[in-house]
C-alpha cells in the first residue's frame, strides 16, 4: 500500500464509496452534487495548505482502493487537523485503512502546522474506532456531531499528538 496524491480519480472514488455500506454511519448516500463539491473542496484546500487528501494505491488494483486526509477545523478553541479515511469494501479487512492513517499522519506532522490531530468516528463504527486505536490515537470521549449537517450523530473524539507520537 502505498499513498499518492488526491487529483481527478478521487471523484470516482467518492461516487464508488457512496454506496449504503460505506455510508451507514455518515448519514446515508449522499446526492451526486454533494459528492462533487465534496471532491473540488479537496482539490481546493490541498492547494492552499489547509490539508491533504490521498489515494489509498494498492498493487495490482487498476484503480485507488480508498483514500486518507486531514483538513482544518477549529476544535474547543484551537485549530487542529481532522482525519478521516475510508477503503472501499473490496479491500477491508487488510490492515489498509491503519496503514494509511498511519502514512497520513506522518505527512500531517511534516507539516508542522499543527500538533494535533482528531478523528471522529461514529460511536457505532466499529472498524474505525479500531483504526484509531491501531494507528495510536488516545480516545477523550464521546461528543455530539451533526454529519452531514442536519444529521445528529454521536462520535467518539481521539487524539493523536503529533509531537510526542501519540497522546
């Protein structure tokens, strides 16, 4: 496995992903439109420094088997980066989505622009919750999020020190 790049294969790989497996725990499918602008909003931010999107490259596969990024947001008075991931169902159960977050993390801490970096995964989300743990990440607890917006969910809230390695 290895990283590369978000550029074009992205937006065909949030449509693949835009399936109700993949989308249990973030509200559901999601309109073509949302998914687009969801694609340009990467592509934008990934030019101005305010985070990074990869393709999750597995070999032998013709096409990206998922993909990894931070972004900016202010959390509890502070910037810091958000992480998320997602690997198509085809390719779960391999160790890729730990792998890649690791990898990811490190680019986020090559930055130096932030010390730490939060994810939130749906409490229900199991597979994610696990990454988190996986990748080093220490969970402060369960918060209340809206995703998409309108959508209550409750998430738990882990931290990764990027500094330090860990929290």
């Amino acid at each position: 496995m290895h990283l590369e790049p978000w550029d074009e294969r992205g937006l065909d790989l949030e449509r693949r992903a835009n399936i109700p497996e993949m989308k249990r725990h973030l509200g559901g499918v999601e309109p073509d439109e949302r998914v687009v602008s969801r694609h340009e909003r990467i592509l934008a931010y990934g030019n101005s420094g305010q985070g990074r999107n990869f393709l999750v490259i597995v070999p032998d596969a013709p096409d990206p088997a998922g993909s990894v990024g931070f972004w900016e947001r202010e959390w509890q008075g502070e910037t810091v980066w958000e992480m998320g991931w997602q690997i198509l169902p085809g390719f779960q159960g391999r160790g890729l989505a730990a792998a890649a977050t690791t990898a990811a993390l490190a680019e986020a801490a090559a930055t130096g622009r932030h010390r730490w970096v939060h994810a939130y995964p749906n409490v229900t989300n199991t597979a994610s919750n696990a990454v988190c743990w996986k990748a080093g990440f220490v969970l402060l607890g369960e918060e209340p999020f809206e995703y998409p917006p309108g959508n209550p969910i409750r998430c738990n809230d882990w931290r990764y020190d990027l500094r330090a390695g860990s929290s």
